[in-house]
C-alpha cells in the first residue's frame, strides 16, 4: 500500500480542467479587469462570467459574490464586515469547534471593539443544540456564526462552508443564512482563491481597503485566473457532487468498520452517521498521534492530525477538547480525508495499516 494522499480536507490537488480553464488568464489575457482597454475587458468579462457561475453555484445572485485570497479571508470579512457594518448591538454567538479563522475573528472583536460573544457547548457528536442556540440569542445580538446550518432566528449568520463544499448543497437561500464562506483549494482549485456570498442588503465593512473592488467589498487587483478556476471547480462539482458524495459515503462507512475492528481502542470522532463523506477521524488511546502518522508516512499514507491551519501549534485540537475528549486523548488524534479519486477497496487497504501502525507505537507516547 502505497502513495495515498489521505489529507484532501487540507488541499486537494488542482484538477486538469481548472488548469486548462485558468491558463489563458496566467498567458495571453493577462489583463487587469479593471483597464479600460481591450485586454482588460477581456479580463472583466472572465471575471464576470466567474462571478455568475459561482452564484448559481450557491444559488443567489452575482453581485452577492466577493472573491477573496480563501476561506480565511472570507471568515474574517464576514465576521468582522457583518459586526462593524451595521451593529444592532455587540454581541455574538458562535461554538467553539469553528474554524481558527471565525474564532480568531471574534476575539478580535472582543479584545479591540468591546463585542461580547457567548460560545454555545456542543455534544460528544459535535451537534448544536437548536435550543441552546436560540437560548444565547439577545435583542443585541450582532450576528451569528455556525459551521454550515440552518437559521430562522432573525439575526445576520454566518456558516463557514468550506469543508462542505463539493460534498453537500449549499445554496444560501435554502440554507436560510446571511453570508457564507468557501474556499478553492478544497474542490480542485488552486491555493489563493476563494469567495464570500454576503447577501445583498448586508452592511459589510471591508477588511481590506483601497481602490473599492468587488463592489467596494473587498479592495485589490481581482485574481481573474484564480476566480476563472474556482467557478470551473464549482461548475464540476455542481455536475458530479451527488454521485462522489454517495460513492465516498459508502467508502466511509467501510472504513470507519474496518479500522474499529482491526485496531483494539479506536474511537471514530464526531457523529457516526451524519459526517461528510470523504472525512473520518479517529482517536487512538495510548499512543501519540504525530508519531502514528509518521508511521502511517513510512508505509505510504499521508494524513494528518487535524486541520493545517493549526500547523505548528502543540496544542491538542480545540474542536476535540469542545467535543469531551481530554488533553491526553485529543493528541492521539488522526484524521483521514479524500477526494472522488479514493475508492473503498483503497480505503480497506489501509485499514490493516493504520492497525499495524498503531501497534507499533502503542506505550510509546509521552
């Protein structure tokens, strides 16, 4: 077993079509859309037709899209745009298994412009609690943030979407929120690109300022070959999510199956059923979940142990510790991710590997 890349929830590779569809705009139509002459309308018209195809995407309307360098970029200016746009007060509700981007943007609200946040606990399973939500809800409060769900509260939110998308639908309107975040490079674009819907009434104000791009929403020179690849990545997942989601979903389960049976202690993280179809996260008791992943390395089989914007902290997963797990258990964590590409007969292959890596490092955690 060898050569798997078991990491996609970190990046994914950039898809043959979005190279194919992005090249023209790296070479010959290398224009600034915002140039009055012809290779910069050239460059607005891809720009243009970029923004209208990851509004249908996400089912709302093109002057709704703000491109952005990523999805943390597009967490903070929803969080901090939405906050300081139109406050009708200075509080906020988030959980605390958001990602780094929405959790770093709220304290920063709180430490410099006096925002209150109230965190909502989450289950074992890393569900919210609707009445628990509805509960830290105030007259004053801002806006809310949670990782892609419903809201029918009356207050701006925020769902940060980007492990979501290419596995689940994430148009706005039925999701029934405010602002939602995605990123490229999780969908087979490249790094650097990402987009914001803000709907279109929202007071947003901007993180970056200058010349009033993106309809004054976020100022800079448009990444036309980057906003050219996004909408190709979005356009292929818009044709094949359905069956890849299936197909990894019945992957998933096998795996998960085959890891629990094949390696004593193994704890899936997170809800056993209602997880994306491409993830599964374990957690093995009495070993160091670095050194089962340079294990797992030495035998062909790139994971991690949790998300790469964290990369380089010691700290255990903060989503872990939220989830119950203590400090100790939270660091034996490895989390398995894959794109369409991974079959289940190469997922049930390194099943007996995790178990054989697992085993040899058992005892040998600090």
């Amino acid at each position: 077993m060898t050569g798997l890349y078991l990491d996609a929830a970190a990046t994914s590779a950039v898809r043959r079509e979005v190279l194919e569809a992005m090249w023209p705009y790296l070479t010959g139509d290398f224009g600034n859309p915002s140039s009055r002459h012809a290779v910069g309308e050239s460059a607005a018209r891809a720009l243009a037709d970029a923004r209208a195809t990851v509004a249908e995407w996400l089912g709302c309307r093109a002057s709704e899209i703000v491109f952005t360098s990523g999805g943390t970029e597009a967490d903070n200016l929803a969080i901090k745009g939405i906050a300081l746009g139109a406050p009708r007060g200075r509080h906020i509700v988030t959980t605390p298994i958001e990602h780094e981007a929405v959790l770093a943007s709220v304290d920063y609200l709180v430490r410099v412009h006096g925002f209150e946040a109230d965190v909502v606990p989450v289950g074992r399973d890393g569900w919210v609690s609707p009445s628990d939500f509805a509960a830290a809800l105030r007259p004053d409060t801002t806006l809310a943030s949670v990782m892609l769900a419903n809201n029918e509260h009356g207050v701006p939110f925020h769902t940060d979407a980007v492990q979501a998308a290419g596995w689940l639908p994430l148009h706005v309107r039925e999701l029934g929120v405010d602002a939602l975040s995605v990123s490229g490079h999780k969908i087979g674009a490249p790094k650097g690109i990402g987009a914001l819907f803000a709907r279109g009434r929202l007071a947003l104000e901007p993180v970056v300022h200058g010349g009033g791009q993106e309809r004054g929403r976020r100022s800079g020179t448009e990444n036309v070959a980057g906003a050219v690849a996004l909408a190709t990545a979005a356009r292929l997942s818009m044709r094949d999510r359905e069956a890849n989601a299936a197909c990894a979903s019945a992957a998933r389960d096998a795996f998960v199956s085959a890891v629990v049976a094949a390696t004593p202690g193994a704890q899936l993280t997170g809800h056993p059923s209602e997880r994306l179809p491409g993830t599964a996260s374990f957690v093995f008791p009495g070993t160091n979940g670095e050194t089962v992943l340079l294990e797992l390395e030495r035998r062909g089989i790139v994971s991690s142990s949790g998300s790469a914007c964290a990369a380089g902290s010691e700290d255990a997963s903060h989503v872990l510790l939220a989830l119950g797990y203590d400090e100790d258990v939270a660091r034996t964590a490895v989390r398995f991710s894959w794109g369409a590409e991974v079959s289940e007969a190469d997922l049930l292959a390194v099943a007996p590997a995790v178990a054989d890596a697992v085993r040899e490092v058992s005892g040998l955690a600090p």
